[in-house]
C-alpha cells in the first residue's frame, strides 16, 4: 500500500522496525506516533489503543482505507490532523502511554520537541522507537538519550531506528546532573581558545567533583579564598 503524498509516495519505516512493533506490542496497550503509515497499520493489528498524528489527513483515510480492506479493526485507532508542536502539549499529560513512536517531522526543532513532549506521557518500563537517527536533527535527540541512565538502548534496527526502554524517571529539572552536559561544547570558539576555555572548564569541574566528595576541603578552600583577597 501507498499513504503518503495522496498515495504517490512511500515513506513507511522498513521491516525491522515494523516487525519490533508488531513484537513488543500487546492487545491493550496505549501508543501513541507522530507520523502515520504502515506502523499504523500494525500499531492497530496489534490490538493497541493508538494515536497517529500527522498534518496530512489523506494519510489518515488512505491508513483507514487499507485496514478496512484487509480487516484490521480501527475501533481504537485516533487520527489526529495536526502538527505535532501544537497537538502533543496538550495529549501528553500523564504517563498513560506503554510505547511510542517518534517519526514525524524531521526539520530541527520538531524531533526535539516530539521528543519532549511523547517522554512526558510515556510510563517508566515503556519503550520508545526513534526513527531516522542519521539524520542529524534526531542523531541529537539519539545522543542525548544514549548519555542518560533514565534510558536503555536495546537495538538499532534498519541500521536507522533506535529502541529505547525507559528505566527510571528522567532528571529534566537541574541540567548539572545529565551527563550529556558534563562537559561544555567550545567547538565555536577559534582553536587556541577553545583549548584556554576546554582547560579552564575541566579545572572548575575537578575542583567542583572534590568539593562535593570532600566537603571539608571546601570549606578550607574557601577560607583560603576569603584570607587571599583581604589582603
């Protein structure tokens, strides 16, 4: 079957990831996409309670159209024409969702955003397809989340999409905990620069890291400090 375009094109993900959906997924569970095509289509085989967000409602009728015809039940499928930016602050709420998939816009911000929002609704022991991580707009998002012990990499499927199960609540209030920000990124600064900046940063993370294991050297360092500048 051809979705997209009006039926004129075809941009459905390949056989490994259509077969890790149709693996993972239980008659029941709540998912939800950004994007729609043939992972529709097992999405709602499945049995899953399923949203598909996507801009193109001729999409949602062409899906609609090929379950129809070969008998997949669409009781629990939801369309939703939109873009995702505006629909996905407002559906995700609550952690209410066993899996997701992220395979809408590929213009940077929107995996970002996709991204942001779908984590809020998904529940901790859920997983999460990212489709097209080459593409550098999701390899951000991909690197991201392969730095963050809230997330385990299962596999890379296609040689193009991640699965990831989410292991524990993700620390998104106090950027200074993520691993993905341990280090600042001095890559616009000219050479020598960079390299003075590179140093200088590594020095204050040092000196940081032995005065939260030590908090005695702390305190003598700020003594050392405060005698240094009275005189």
């Amino acid at each position: 079957p051809v979705f997209h375009l009006g039926g004129t094109a075809r941009w459905d993900v390949l056989p490994e990831t259509l077969s890790a959906i149709e693996t993972r997924v239980r008659d029941g569970d709540r998912t939800l996409e950004t994007g729609c095509g043939a992972s529709t289509v097992v999405f709602a085989a499945k049995g899953a309670h399923h949203t598909s967000i996507s801009p193109d409602s001729s999409e949602h009728d062409n899906v609609a159209a090929y379950c129809e015809q070969i008998g997949v039940d669409r009781s629990r499928l939801r369309f939703i024409a939109g873009s995702s930016d505006s629909v996905l602050p407002e559906l995700c709420t609550d952690r209410v969702l066993d899996a997701a998939f992220i395979d809408g816009a590929h213009t940077f911000p929107y995996p970002s955003v996709d991204w942001h929002y779908v984590v809020r609704a998904l529940k901790v022991g859920g997983w999460l397809l990212l489709d097209d991580i080459p593409i550098p707009a999701v390899s951000y998002v991909f690197k991201y989340m392969q730095s963050d012990p809230s997330w385990r990499l299962e596999e890379i499927l296609d040689e193009r999409t991640a699965a990831f199960t989410l292991v524990s609540e993700p620390a998104l209030e106090d950027w200074t905990v993520q691993p993905f920000n341990r280090r600042p990124d001095y890559s616009f600064a000219p050479l020598p620069d960079r390299a003075r900046l590179s140093a200088a940063a590594e020095i204050t993370r040092l000196r940081s890291g032995l005065a939260r294991r030590y908090p005695r050297l702390r305190t003598a360092s700020r003594k050392l400090a405060t005698l240094t500048s009275s005189r």
